[in-house]
C-alpha cells in the first residue's frame, strides 16, 4: 500500500483485516471484515448495501454492483435478518478494487487522506479479538442499520477496536457519514468569512481547513464520546433496547469534543 492508497494485493489479505471496496463513481464504500477462508462478515440494510429508508436509496442503490442472477455457491444463504451476512470475498468485491483501512495512522497521514472511511487514529485490538467479534455479530446482529449512526463501516471499526459511541445525539463512528456531513458543513461554517475575506482561493482553504477539523474531531480515536464495550455486553443491551439508534448531529460532537 502506498502513502495516500490503501489498495491491498489478495495475497496480503490476513483474518481480521477490515476491508472495504469502492462503489461506482466513488458515491460510497461497502466495509467487512475479512476472517479468512476468503470469508468476509459485513454488516447490510435488510440484505442491501446502504440505505436510508428514502427516496435518497434510489440514487445509493443504483451506485451499487449488480448482483449476478445466478447465486453463489460459497456465500451463506439464510434468511436471518439481523443485516450481518456472510459472503465470499468475490461477491463482496462484486468487480472493485480491494483496499484495507488503515488503523493508528499519524495525524498527518489521517489529514493528508482528505477522504474520510480510509484511515483512523484508534488502535486496533489482536486479529483474534476481532474475528470473534464479527462472527459473533454474525449470529447476534449489530442493531438497526443507519447510514448515518450505524452502517457497515461502523460495524467494521467497532469489530476492529471494541469502541462504542455512548453519546447518542451524535454520530457513530463511521468517517463516510462525517465527510458527507462535514463537507457541507465546512461550507456553512466558512461562509461568515466572506467578511473577512472575498478571495475565492483564501474561502476555498477556510472551508477545507473547516471539514479537516471536523474529521479529526470526529474520528473515534479522538472522541470523548466512547467506551470499550464487550461483544457479548453489546448485543445484550441492543437486545433489550438500551441501545438506540439516533439522528445524527455533528455540530453536537464539535462542541463535546471542545470540552474538556
């Protein structure tokens, strides 16, 4: 892998990875973890990649791979509906390019990666540790499927590191949800600067330098928000609803990450 690439040769591929693949045009990226045996676990929308529950998943939908009418015959097929399914790393790939996320990158390299869903500060726990967490989620489920709170990225980095948001009126962990939120709220938060300056290029770097702190404020190896839960403890209180999903708030997560 390079500096600013996380492209993975299949050769380099070890249980425990977590792995993710671009869909068209680069709209989203689909995460899993891979535990070998060329098995992925990845978290889904009632057997679909991503989705919001509006009209928004005709746009997401169409992004992604077309699934071929014949079915495989090393996936994992039931009818469990908890979203998290096993496939082959074929059909979770379904064409693209395989890219590994990375974890513990300096915060330099966390930057330079302008795109968030590629990289976090947090450290991941031992390869065994995260492999028991997905197949366990594998049979007990991750909770409600959420673009927003808790998608297949979500699921992977909470494999990877064990890490909970125990905030509910912010964001999960998930660097897609805080780069399609934090774009556009760099463009808002920058705008009152137009008074101070109306040069394009210096509104231009104000607006960057806006979502840049959003992202490092958002990555779950800096919140303050979170907490090492358990696997077994995890499915017990989405079990019995102690855990919710809920709307998303970023400009919340700023303002709790300047607490100190």
């Amino acid at each position: 892998m390079g500096l600013l690439s996380n492209r993975l040769d299949r050769a380099s591929l070890k249980p425990g990875d977590h792995i993710y693949s671009w869909r068209t045009a680069y709209i989203y990226a689909h995460h899993g973890i891979y535990i070998g045996d060329n098995k992925v676990l990845h978290f889904t929308r009632r057997g679909q990649e991503v989705g919001t529950g509006t009209v928004l998943d005709v746009l997401l939908v169409s992004s992604g791979p077309r699934r071929s009418l014949i079915p495989c015959t090393t996936c994992t097929h039931t009818d469990n509906t908890n979203g998290v399914v096993s496939s082959c790393l074929d059909c979770f790939l379904a064409g693209g390019v395989l890219y590994r996320f990375e974890y513990a990158v300096s915060p330099a390299i966390f930057i330079a990666k302008a795109r968030g869903g590629t990289c976090t500060l947090a450290v991941s726990d031992p390869p065994e540790t995260v492999v028991h967490r997905a197949n366990y989620l594998l049979n007990n489920g991750f909770g409600c499927y959420n673009v927003f709170k808790n998608n297949c990225e979500d699921f992977a980095i909470y494999c990877k590191t064990g890490l909970l948001v125990i905030d509910q009126r912010t964001m999960g962990q998930s660097g897609q949800a805080v780069s399609i939120v934090g774009g556009p709220l760099a463009a808002v938060l920058s705008t009152p600067l137009r008074l101070v300056t109306t040069n394009v290029y210096g509104m231009a770097a104000t607006a960057v330098s806006v979502y840049c702190v959003s992202r490092y404020a958002a990555d779950i190896g800096m919140r303050k928000d979170v907490m090492k839960v358990p696997v077994e403890d995890l499915t017990r209180r989405l079990a019995t609803g102690a855990l919710t999903v809920a709307e998303p708030s970023l400009p919340a997560l700023l303002a709790n990450n300047t607490v100190a």
